[in-house]
C-alpha cells in the first residue's frame, strides 16, 4: 500500500469537508458577500482565495491600453448608415466578439434608474433581502452569492440577484422584488428592443435575412442577473467573476462606473472601461456555435476591486425554453470548405449540462465540437 498517497488522500478529504462546512455556513447566513464586507472583514475567508498556482500566473498577466471596439448606433435607420454598422458589429463579432454601443436609443434615464435599483435591492434591509435567498430555480426571482457556490473550486466576492423573465410574456411584476420591480420592467422592455435590433444585425452579417436569428427563436426573452460586487479587502487575492464565456447566444450589459470587466484578447486582459449611457454587448456560445465559428464568444471575468460596490445588470438572451429545439450550425453558412465544427444539440440538453457545472470546469462548447 501505498501510505504517502493514502494520507494525501486524507488531507484532501479532510480539506474538502471543511471547505463544505464553510460553503454552507455561508450560504446559511443568506447575507451575500456584502454581509462580510458591512461587517468590516479585513480579511477574506478562505473559500474566497484563489490557489496559489493562480495567484502566481497572475504576476505574469500583461496588461494593456487597447479597447474594444466602440461602435455608434446613430443614423442606423439610414440605410447607408445601417450598412455601415452592420459592418462594425460583424468584424467586433468575429475577432473579438465583444463591442460597446452608444447612442442605442434607450434612454439615460431608464439606465440610471436600472442601475439604481439593483442597488437598492441589495442595499435594503437585510431581513427582507434574505427572504429572496434561494437556489430553487423555479423561482422568478433568485438572490444568491455564487450560482456556482458548491460546485467551483473558489468562490468569488459578487451577490446576484438574478430575475427569469424568459418565455414569461404573462410575467406578474409582483414576482419581482419591490425595490427594482418598476426599473426591471421599464429596462427589460428596453433592452429586448435592443436585443432584437442587434440580431437584425448580426444576421445580416453571416449574409442572411435580418429576421433570420429571430426565426430560431434566439430572441426569446431574456433573463436579467443584476451582480453586486462590493469593495474588497483583499482584492489580489479573489476574483470577481471567474473567467467564462457566456451561454445562450448574446449578452446585453449595463455597468456603472466601476472597472472591473476584462475580456482575454491576444492572450491579454483588455479592461472594458464603462462608458457613460454605453452598453457592453458579447457573443454568446450558441451564437458562436450556429454561426459555425463565425462570431467568437469570448472568454471574460471581473476583477475585485478595494472600491466599490461595482454594480452591472447582464440581460441573457438565452433562447427558447418550452419546446425541444435543436440547435447545430446554420445550414446556409455550411458548404465544402466550410464543413460544420459542431454536432446538433438539443437546446434542453445544452441548458441541463450548463447548470450542473462550476463556471470554472470545461467549457460547454467543447461537448459538442466535430
Ligand atoms: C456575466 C458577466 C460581467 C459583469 O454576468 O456573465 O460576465 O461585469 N458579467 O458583471
Ligand atoms: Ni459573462
């Protein structure tokens, strides 16, 4: 027998049940994350630190100045215009496969007021707060720090507040919390808008009919995750939001004016910097895998920061939900030379693997390449 493996084995088990005791002594209290920073933590406790194999890559990260793609929705019910942008967002699409927009007419004042109310969700009286703490994701309205809590190997320093309002036309906004239900009602309208304009866009640019990606149901409602990320007190140590790309096919987010997102670019962390009234938007990887590779669903994480809170609002457009769909790349974009790189896959099936999963382990994607 082989003693040394045997007790590497023991430490390890017996680091894994303390590090679950810790887990659910947290997840137990249902105060977030922002509960340990208002209680004047200095230090983080551990389930919050990442290895230190990480921690030491982490020095060699370089770092630099360039900025995604910036692209103005001004004049786009021009047509000259209109081409013109259909352009940006396809060459934004492919190689980074994430781009800013302003001027995309929602106004200021619903952002602002979106911004406003997942603050004072998450500010709000602790007691009422906790009454929102769940994992039951039949839930409308999901309060939780870390969806990914029991199954990533470190946690990160962001509470959620995460509203489904996919596939839900007959929504009753008294499933919403109180605080945010009018500035959620009053964005979502918005941003679906905006979600359709973009599609319009993006299928124009594959060389299809603008309603091409509307007729595969990708812009079937959308579900809104409204993040906190409070100041931390050992930023270096812990990460915001663990590298991911994102699942269903396109992401609309709304920031406030705290840094903290960077997209891996050329083997580099390219701060996107907010931009006053601007929205993030990025591919996601079903949007990645029917356009066979076309548009790219990029890696990205959110960094901790010592100020705070950061607060950002990423509306999913994570496509159908009550009928089996089958999704594999668009037959119009598949010729010799361009052999499909992914198998077809049923959308549920996709959707059941993507929730059983640490953001950290094995992209989904890969399941599914040829
Ligand atoms: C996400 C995401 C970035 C942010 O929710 O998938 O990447 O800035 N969010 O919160
Ligand atoms: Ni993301």
């Amino acid at each position: 027998m082989d003693v040394s493996v045997d007790q590497e084995n023991l430490v390890h088990s017996v680091l894994n049940h303390d590090r679950m005791k810790e887990l659910k002594a947290f997840d137990d209290m249902k105060v977030g994350v922002k509960g340990l920073a208002d209680a004047g933590m200095l230090k983080i406790p551990k389930i919050f630190v990442r290895p230190p194999v990480e921690l030491a890559e982490e020095l060699n990260c370089r770092h630099t100045h360039i900025q995604v793609p910036v692209i103005d929705f001004t004049g786009i019910q021009r047509v000259d215009r209109r081409k013109e942008i259909v352009g940006e967002v396809r060459i934004a699409s492919e190689k980074w496969g994430f781009f800013q927009v302003v001027n995309h007419g929602i106004p200021l004042s619903v952002l602002e007021k979106m911004i406003d109310g997942i603050r004072l969700f998450h500010e709000q009286d602790v007691e009422v707060k906790k009454q929102f703490y769940t994992r039951d994701r039949t839930r409308k309205a999901i309060f939780n720090s870390n969806f990914d809590l029991y199954q990533s190997r470190t946690a990160n320093w962001r509470d959620t507040l995460g509203m489904i309002l996919q596939a839900s036309d007959h929504l009753d906004p008294n499933e919403l919390p109180a605080t945010c239900r009018e500035a959620v009602m009053d964005y979502a309208r918005d941003v679906k808008k905006l979600g359709d304009t973009l599609f319009e866009l993006l299928s124009e640019g594959l060389g299809l009919k603008p309603d091409h990606l509307r007729t595969m149901e990708c812009v079937n409602g959308c579900n809104i995750y409204g993040h906190y990320y409070p100041a931390c007190p050992e930023p270096k140590l812990t990460l915001g939001l663990t590298e991911h790309s994102d699942p269903g096919f396109l992401t609309i987010l709304l920031q406030n004016q705290i840094n903290g997102l960077q997209v891996l670019y050329e083997n580099q962390w390219v701060d996107v910097l907010p931009i006053p009234g601007g929205l993030v938007v990025n591919i996601g990887d079903l949007l990645q895998m029917i356009s066979n590779s076309k548009y790219t669903s990029n890696v990205h994480r959110v960094i901790a920061n010592s100020v705070g809170p950061r607060i950002s609002v990423a509306s999913f457009f994570g496509g159908p939900v009550a009928a089996p769909k089958l999704y594999g790349p668009i037959k119009e974009l598949i010729s010799e030379e361009n052999p499909p790189l992914y198998r077809d896959v049923l959308y549920n099936e996709y959707a059941a693997r993507l929730y059983s999963r640490g953001l950290d382990e094995k992209p989904v994607l890969e399941y599914y390449k040829l």
